[in-house]
C-alpha cells in the first residue's frame, strides 16, 4: 500500500458539526475502498485565494491514508458523490 493525502475543502455554510460530518464521510469513503487513515489534520475555517462556487472561505482538513494505488479511481468516485465537499485533492506522499 502507498502513502496519500487528502486535503478537503468543506462549504463554509455547513458550519463546525457539518464540516466534521463531510470529514466523516471522507473517512469512511477512505476505508470502504480498502484503505487505512492513518492522521487526520483540521485546519479550520479558511479565507480562499480566490473565489470558489461564489463563495470566499471554507473548512479545511489534511487526512494522510495509505491505500493500494489501483483504488484510488475508486475513492475519487466516491469523495465526487460527497454532499457539502467543496473541492478535495489526492496526492502521494513521498516515501522517505
């Protein structure tokens, strides 16, 4: 299995309960595809750099998984049907 990170963006208008439960969500989508969270990062409400959906700030959270690289079309299909998850990028994590 490969090391990853997620960094999610969740929509400001859920507030703090529905930020945690899209951080839910992502961590179960992670593991019903046959992955393992391994940290999990909040870094809270955020302004964007630029405008995303007309909208100017978000939750941010950083989840590290490790996963075998042939799931991850899986887990993208799955983090896309989320509700409330503004934006998400999935990237390797170096192996040093």
């Amino acid at each position: 299995m490969k090391n990853y990170e997620v960094m999610t963006i969740s929509k400001k208008a859920l507030g703090e309960e529905g930020f945690e439960t899209v951080s839910g969500l992502v961590k179960e989508a992670i593991t019903k595809v046959g992955g393992e969270v391994t940290n999990s990062t909040p870094w809270g409400r955020r302004k964007f750099a630029y405008k995303i959906e007309k909208e100017t700030e978000g939750f941010y959270e950083v989840i590290e998984f490790s996963i075998p690289g042939s799931k991850l079309d899986a887990l993208n299909t799955r983090l896309s049907l989320i509700e409330g998850l503004q934006r998400y990028l999935v990237t390797a994590k170096d192996s040093k």
